[in-house]
C-alpha cells in the first residue's frame, strides 16, 4: 500500500474515525457513554483544505426551520447551517467538497453541549482532529472512478445555480463546450477516466473494441469517429434503442466513419448491456488496456446517474475482455441469442482470481451464461456466499430485488437472519402498466415503468421513495431526468460486503445481478477483495443510500399545522413531523439508541467508528 485509507484518531473519550473515497470522506465520530448528558447536542466538524483553507461542515438541518414534505428546494438550499451552530445528531457524515484538491486534509470533530434545557445556545466539548490523504488510488494498474450525479444537487445548485446539462430537444449536435464546466463537475473522476482512456485510443498505434449500450453523449461520438476504421463498435438495438432514440443516427454515423463492416447491431436474448472499451495494439491486435463499469456512454450515464468506471492498465485483463469481444463478433446468432455465447467457455465461470503486481485480488465474470441443470448461475453464486457470509456490513444499490436469483433472494432474507448485520441499501421499483409490482428491473424488461426507490433501513425497515416526490423536490436541470426512466438512478450497480472488515468484497460492473439478466444479457461482473477498494466503494455507498434515505424521510414529515401545540418528543411522533434538530428539554433524546446494544443504531456506531 502506497497511502492509508482509514485513520483514527481519539482524546478524552472522543473519537473519530476518517475512511477515503474517491475526492471525499466518510467521518464517523463517537463520544464515550459517561460523558453524555441530556444536554448533549450533537458534533461540529471542521474541514481543513490542503490549502490550508478551512470551513464548517454544513448540516441540512438546523435547530431553528423543520423540513417537510411540502418544502422545496429552495427552503432546503436556505436551511444548510454550519455544524458549530448545528451540530450533525448522528454519529458519521460525509465530506464530498465542491473542490476536492488532492494532499492532506484534517478533520476536527466537536462535540456540542446546550447551556442549559432552557436555551439552544451551545458550548463545545473537547476537540479531536484526524488527517486523511485525498488520493486516486493505492494500485497503480487499477483506476476507479465514479460521477457526482444528481445526488450531489445542492452542490451543483451552488457552483452552476441550476444550468441545464444539454440541449433540448435533445440532439447528438450542440455545443458541448457551453457545458464543459458542468460536466467535469458531474462527470468527476468517472470522464475523466472515460476521456483520458479516448485520448489515449486517438494514437495511431491503437485500435479500439467497444460494447455500448446507451449511447448518446457527443464528445464520445466523436472520438469515436475520429478513428475510422480503427474501430469496432457493438451497439445495443433492443426496442428503447430504435427510432426514435439518437441511437439510431449514432449507428448511421458510426458505419459512416468505420465502415459497415466494423459496426455491429444486437441485443443477444433481452440487451447487449456492456459498457466496455479496450485498447488493442493497432498491428499485433494484442489487447493493451480495458475500460468497464456500470456507466454507459450517454449524457445521462455520465452527469445524472450514479455510475462507476474501472481501467484496468493490465494487457492480461484487458485479453480477457478482449476474448469475450472477438467470441461475439464471430458469432452468427449473438444479434438475437443468447444461446452461441452461452455455449463457449468464456461463460462457464469465473476467471481465476488474479493476485498481479499494481492490482489488488480480482476476478471476472461474463455472461450470458447457460442456465444450470441444478443450483445456481456461476456468477451469482459468488456474490450471494459473500453475502450469506457478512459478518459486520452488507452495502448495496440494485435494481428490484424480485428480479430472480440468489442475490436477489439473499438481499431479501438476510437482513432478518443477522440482525446484527449493519444492512443498508436502496432498490428501484417497478410497475407494469396496469399498476402491479413486477419483478424485473427496468433494464430487464420493456413496457415496464418504474415507480420509484425504496431504501432498505438498518432497522429492517423499507421506505418507498416515489418518483413523483423526486420530480417534485428535485431542482433544475435534474427534476427533468428524474422520471423514473430506464436505468434511472439505481444504475451503480454494487454489492459490498465488510467494507471495514478482514474479509472485505466489492461486486460491481454491468450486471444487474438478477438471474434474467444473466441468462440473457452481455454483461460482466467484477468481483474485488481489497480493503482500500472495499472502503472506497462503501464510502460512495453510503453517500446514494443516505441521499434517497432522507428523501424518505422528507416525504414523511407532515407540514406544520397552523395554530398547532407542539408535539410530545416520543419516537413515534417524530416520524411524521417535520426534519429538524432537536433541542433541549423533556422527552427521548436523539441520541439514546445508539447507546442501547441490539438496536441497528449501536451497531451502526460501533461499526463505523473502528
């Protein structure tokens, strides 16, 4: 390891613990039992910049204006606090700065004290500060990165004050240019990958291989055509991609630029899903370098959706990807089967685990795989044991969970076989046209509308987030993308297992890790078991899961009523009013269950905080 993903630090019975992401942090803070009182109101954190520049974190709630389902996103905009003044009560938060600059921050965490149960003022406890170095990665063969997306709203709303993201209606030709600044902004370290990987390919001693599935940003049409006949390209064309989705003049161009020869059309039994790229030496065809990830190359993949992107600096790597291009190519039937890929060995299993230098321990998947006489898919196999085998966390964003398959089926039942688990994760929602839940994702099936996320508590409880209060509560240019369209949203696709464990496991890539979906889709499946890689993935996790769980809970928050006593402080009651800090005086404190062991709160605390 080159660089330390996760420091602690603790003085006088204050702790607090910093895990890396990719540009942020996850801060968990705790404060030893004996030295709460009633008068305990939460922690104050303080960011300094490797600038030396410093700044209060800001919390979205604050002890004086309550949040509700009828607030919009301006009320929230004006409700950020900084922490010294509203103290974060929970025991973690996430730092995500507008600038991240690589190099080493410090953080300062505070507890704070009311003066007395009759006044809000408050007075700080004893601070302690923890350092954490901002950097791409402890592998130097391996790069991840991943988009900002629209969770990241308020930001935008700050830097861009709501500029669109595109042209509308939309169209393959604008000027891209007007919107650089937004889409370095949203696109974060995930294009930058993407476009460093297409410079890299526009040399004349490289050829390019690419599986797209949607497809409709324009500075990657472009480079695309740039290279002539140094490109192969394999496009999606189930129903959504057909007129009249831009897909269709990206095809037409492509076979314009590349020749007819080097364009393919198919979508194998349901999607040809991939997002995949690989560099191949222009001459000896050898495969050189592989970018994959759930991304896909469109405007929305890219500077809405949630999305991961992987580059594998790894000839073996990329040979494997590579292999699983050239076996579609050459098959006759892939267009309209999934039967001829099935078939080849490609597909029988996992590739062994692969331990080289500059890469953490990895393996690959690729489907469609056959589906088995007995037991289950080989792909699935692997995640749903790791699950079955969490012995702290279990992390995850997926498409509905009735889907089909063992993962689906674990991430539905173990939660309540291990309720010590810390289980925390988010699904979309699907409805068919006469209303009934359905039990495929919106990827995975066609005149399917989905209906919204629901978010998987620690407790074990579920809380539907509808489509229609995102739309409504969702600031421009995002409250146009947020209709619950195909891939809308739940689009990382990811499982992690024991993030801060000894046992740690990331599954990721394309797939929608549904049984469906892998019987009848090219997809591929990667699996990572490295602590740095695992942390990293669970940090982004926690950042989706948290944004859809407080829009759960601002939807169930009740606007005051006019003239109204006060409600009583009991927990019950505090569901259905309105999103604020809690002051002092009589009633349950916020902070009790995370004392009380056997609560989901404890073991969130004790997890977080190691």
């Amino acid at each position: 390891m080159t660089s330390e993903f996760h420091k602690s630090a603790s003085k006088n019975g204050v702790s607090i613990t910093a895990y890396r992401g990719d540009g942020s942090a996850l801060l968990a803070f705790d404060i030893d039992q004996h030295l709460v009182t009633p008068l305990f109101a939460g922690f104050a954190v303080q960011a300094k910049a490797p600038d030396g520049t410093t700044e209060w974190l800001k919390n979205r709630l604050n002890l004086k204006t309550g949040l509700h389902s009828e607030s919009t996103p301006a009320d929230r905009q004006k409700n950020w606090t900084d922490s010294d003044q509203a103290p974060f009560q929970k025991f973690r938060w996430q730092h995500f700065p507008a600038k991240p600059q690589p190099g080493t921050w410090t953080y300062t965490v505070t507890p704070m004290f009311f003066t007395s149960q009759q006044s809000a003022k408050l007075k700080p406890g004893t601070a302690v500060s923890v350092t954490l170095d901002f950097v791409p990665s402890d592998y130097k063969n391996i790069q991840i990165g991943f988009t900002r997306s629209y969770v990241s709203s308020q930001a935008y709303a700050e830097k861009f004050k709501n500029a669109p993201i595109r042209q509308l209606p939309k169209t393959l030709d604008f000027d891209t240019s007007k919107f650089k600044d937004q889409y370095e902004f949203l696109g974060y370290t995930a294009r930058k990958l993407l476009f460093d990987f297409l410079a890299e390919a526009a040399k004349p001693n490289v050829r390019l291989d690419v599986f797209a599935y949607d497809f409709d940003e324009p500075d990657v049409l472009k480079a695309l055509v740039a290279l002539g006949k140094r490109l192969r390209i394999w496009l999606d064309d189930a129903s959504l991609h057909q007129a009249p989705a831009l897909e269709v003049e990206v095809h037409k161009r492509l076979v314009a630029s590349a020749g007819e020869e080097n364009v393919k059309r198919g979508h194998f039994s349901r999607f040809a899903h991939h997002k995949v790229m690989i560099q191949r030496d222009a001459k000896t065809g050898k495969a050189i370098k592989v970018l994959t990830g759930s991304a896909n190359f469109s405007i929305r993949g890219f500077y809405v959706q949630a999305n991961n992107v992987l580059v594998f600096n790894d000839p073996q790597t990329a040979d494997a990807y590579a292999q699983v291009f050239d076996e579609v190519w050459s098959e006759k039937k892939a267009a309209t089967s999934a039967t001829e890929f099935a078939k080849s060995k490609l597909s029988a299993d996992w590739t062994p685990r692969t331990d080289r230098e500059g890469l953490p321990p990895f393996d690959l998947c690729f489907s469609p795989h056959p589906k088995p006489k007995t037991g289950d898919l080989c792909s699935l196999k692997k995640v749903a044991a790791a699950i079955d085998n969490a012995s702290s966390s279990v992390l995850f964003a997926v498409m509905q969970l009735g889907g089909g398959g063992s993962v689906m089926t674990q991430l539905s039942k173990e939660q309540a076989k291990n309720p010590d688990l810390f289980w925390y994760g988010m699904t979309q929602n699907l409805a068919a046209a006469d209303g009934k839940k359905k039990g495929a994702s919106a990827e995975d099936g066609d005149g399917e509308q989905t209906t919204g996320v629901t978010v998987s508590k620690p407790d074990g409880q579920q809380v539907l987030v509808p489509f229609a209060f995102l739309k409504d509560n969702v600031p421009p240019p995002f409250d146009q993308e947020t209709d619950g369209g195909p891939g809308q949203v739940i689009h990382n696709k990811f499982v992690v297992v024991d993030f801060n464990g000894a046992n740690p496991a990331v599954f990721t890539g394309s797939s929608n890790l549904a049984a469906g979906g892998e019987q009848q889709n090219g997809d591929n499946l990667i699996g990572i078991y490295d602590r740095s890689i695992a942390v990293m993935y669970g940090v982004e996790a926690i950042r989706l899961i948290d944004h859809f769980g407080f829009r759960a809970a601002l939807r169930n928050a009740k606007p005051p009523k006019a003239g109204a006593k006060p409600a009583p402080k009991t927990k019950a009651a505090a569901k259905s009013q309105p999103l604020q800090l809690q002051s002092p005086g009589p009633g349950a404190r916020w902070w009790e269950d995370y004392y009380k062991k056997g609560t989901a709160k404890f073991n969130e605390r004790a997890l977080f905080i190691k």
